[in-house]
C-alpha cells in the first residue's frame, strides 16, 4: 500500500508535531474507515499537549530553558522507542540518508521550543497557546517562498486576517517594552512566542523536504536525538539544581511530550486532516479553564478577540483545503484511461 503525505495545516506543534505528517492510512478506496475514533485520539492528543505545557508552566520560570528541553525532548524519547519497539520499526528509524538534514531541522526545532518555552514561563497559558496559532499562518507563506507552492487570493487573505489577530493578541504586551519593570518579562515572552512560532515554521518546510527521502518514525526518532543533544550544549550556559518536585514535573512533561505524539499520529490513520485540524483550536479552551484555576489567569477582552481572528482565519484555511481536495479528487475520476 502506498504511503501518503498530507498537507500541513494549523494543527501542529512548532517542532514535533510537525514531524508527524506522513502516515500509513488504512481505509479502503479513499476512505476513511472510523473518523469519530480519529477524532477521539486527536482530541486525546491535544489534552495532552495541554498537560505537556500546564506540568512545563509549574515547574517554575526560574529553570534555564536548556534544562527545560533537554528533559522535554529526552523523555519523550521513552514512549517513542518503547512503541517503535512494539510496531518493529526501531531497527530501521536508525537508517538515514540524510544525516545534515535531521541535525538542521533538529537545531531549528530545538531553537524554536526554546522560545517557545519561554514564553510559556512568561506568559498567561492560554496567551502563550494563541499567539503560538501564528506558526501554520507563516508554514502557508514559507511553503510559498521556499516550496514553490501554489497559495491563492482565498488562502493570503485568511494568512493576513490571521496575523492581525496575532498582533492585537501581542500588542498590549509589546508596547510593556516601554514601560520596564516587570512588564518587560511578559513583552519578551511574546516576542519569543512570536519567534518560536517563526522558526517551527521553518522547521515544517525542512521536514517537508526530508519527507521525500526518509520515514517518519526515522525523522521523529533523529528528532529527539538531536533535540537532546543540542539542548546539552546549554549546560555551560547556567543549568542550576532544581528541586526534585520540578525535576519530576519535567519528567513528566517529557513522557506527555511523546504520547501526545503517538496519539497524533494514530489519529490521522482514522480520519482525513480536514476533518481532525479544527480539533487542534481546543486547546485555547482547554488553557482558558487551567490558566484561570491553577495560574490564576484571566483572559482579557483583547487576548480574546485576537485568538478568535486566528482561529477563524486557520479553520477557513483547513476549509479551503479540505475543497481543493475534494476538487482534484473529483478531476481525477474524471480521467479517461487514455489519461
């Protein structure tokens, strides 16, 4: 059976969801054998995700981010070798044929999850999952630029509608760069949200390209590997002990990490992307409910006007897809033998 690749749409992760766009589908004839089950596990993924960032967030900002990656990506490497292990792939994840390839995406991931980090320290939960929306807005621009693929009128409109939803959900916390104080912390946490969003981005084009030559499980795996390799280079930088509760909030976090990741690959064997993206928006909701009883995090009327342009703009995205597909299917039936 021949693999497919999908289009990357807003439902990703900046630095490992993204490596999961290649799956072994298991419909026949074209479709889809049990969308409430992929549903179901997409759903299951984002809450996960979720606790990912929620154990990050209570670890405490006073962590060296390095430290924060390095156990975010080590740990997850525990799920993914145990379920490579179990399916027989862990053998064959280790073969590549294009070793630059995975340490380049795996330095512009773990960059990119270093800011993102960051601003999750710095910032209110749910602000942090909204201005994160930002990165399959700039995906849809660099597939452009560096990919050469075809973005019409519909697709730019929605891209900048989404990005002036990005700036009305940052500005208040921009324009605290004027004030000081400790203003200043939650305007830097914007701008490296921003900046993760910006370098996941990046990091799509460049698993898109290793797309065409490797696996998925080997680039999820040479992900981790080089995730955790690069985040030990922080070490001289000020790692500093931490408390053994914090310690086990990161294990954790890492262990979230890789399920979540599983669960989002499985889920795509159930359900088309179109059908599953839109589920990636509960996660705002999800942050909403922890941020307000565990951080103490109350949205604010412009954070929230801001993550609905986003959101609709990435949902009329997915919608577009979902008929530009549904258009070329229909062409290809309508090909003759003789083509």
């Amino acid at each position: 059976m021949d693999s497919t690749v999908l289009r990357i749409t807003p439902n990703m992760e900046p630095t490992l969801r993204s490596s999961l766009v290649k799956f072994e589908p298991v419909f026949m004839h074209g479709e889809y054998p049990h969308p409430l089950k992929g549903i179901s596990l997409k759903v299951f993924s984002v809450v996960v995700f979720v606790a990912m960032s929620t154990l990050i967030k209570a670890a405490g900002n006073n962590i060296a981010t390095g430290q924060i990656t390095f156990y975010r990506s080590a740990f997850a490497m525990v799920p993914i070798l145990a379920y490579l292990a179990f399916t027989g792939h862990l053998r064959t994840a280790f073969h590549t044929k294009d070793i630059f390839g995975h340490l380049m995406r795996g330095f512009i991931g773990i960059v990119s999850m270093s800011f993102g980090f960051y601003g999750l320290v710095h910032l209110p939960l749910p602000e942090a999952i909204a201005i994160g929306y930002a990165m399959p807005l700039l995906a849809v621009v660099f597939a452009a630029v560096f990919l050469k693929e075809t973005v019409r009128i519909y697709r730019w409109t929605a891209v900048l509608v989404g990005l002036v939803g990005v700036v009305i959900i940052t500005w208040p916390r921009l324009t605290l760069l004027d004030q000081g104080g400790l203003g200043t912390g939650e305007a830097l946490g914007a701008l490296a949200v921003l900046a993760s969003a910006t370098l996941g981005a990046v990091a799509m084009v460049l698993v898109r390209k290793l797309l065409a030559r490797e696996k998925t499980h080997t680039i999820v795996l040479y992900f981790s590997l080089s995730a955790s390799c690069f985040s030990l280079l922080t070490l001289p930088l000020g790692w500093e002990p931490m408390p053994l509760s914090s310690f086990l909030l990161l294990m954790m976090a890492g262990f979230c990490g890789g399920i979540a990741q599983l669960l989002l690959t499985q889920s795509y064997r159930y359900a088309d992307m179109s059908t599953i993206a839109p589920f990636e928006y509960t996660s705002i909701l999800l942050g909403i409910i922890i941020g307000y009883f565990l951080f103490d995090d109350v949205p604010t009327r412009t954070m929230l006007v801001g993550t609905a342009i986003v959101i609709s703009a990435g949902i009329f995205i997915i919608w577009r897809e979902h008929k530009l597909g549904l258009e070329r299917r229909g062409a290809r039936k309508h090909i003759t033998p003789q083509g």
